[in-house]
C-alpha cells in the first residue's frame, strides 16, 4: 500500500525521504559549487571503476525538493557519461 501512496504522491511532485525515485537526468540542477570544481582524477578513477566492475553507482545522488543536487556529483556524471537518461535519486528533508 505504501507504494501506492508513493506513486501517486510523485505524480503530484510530492517525493518523500529515504525512498528511490528514478528522475530525468536533464531535471537535475547542477550548482556553480559543483560544476566549477573538478573532483581529483583518482577519486573520479576509482568510482568510475566502481561502476564498470558492479554495475551500482559508487554513491547515492541526493537532491533538494527543487532537484538541485546536494551530493552524489561524480555518480551524477557517470549517468552523464553513459547516458542514462532516468537516474536513482533520493531526496533530502
């Protein structure tokens, strides 16, 4: 049943804390604070290779209620990379 609620929820934009919802990566707002520094090319590396050897993203990409992206940016360029269009996110409080 809580599913339901949730589906329904989401086609009304209401997303709730500590579920995955899956949202167009092109919804996702990128903030000067991430787009202008570049995580270092080891830590890139090593969740790049996360992905190519699990198939999961290395973290989980977290959100404000607005899709502004709060964590999770290196995961959010690997969807960009292999062009996954609907990625897994969580919303914060």
């Amino acid at each position: 049943m809580g599913k339901l609620i949730r589906g329904i929820k989401e086609l009304f934009g209401v997303y709730e804390t500590g579920y995955e919802y899956y949202v167009d990566i092109d919804d996702i707002e990128i903030t000067a604070q991430f787009s202008e520094s570049k995580p270092s090319f080891a830590k890139q590396e090593a969740k790049y290779n996360y992905y190519l050897k699990t198939g999961e993203l290395p973290a989980p990409i977290v959100l404000k209620r607005d899709f502004t992206l709060v964590d999770g940016y290196i995961s959010y360029l690997i969807c960009r990379s292999y062009e996954i269009n609907r990625v897994p996110v969580y919303f914060e409080e």
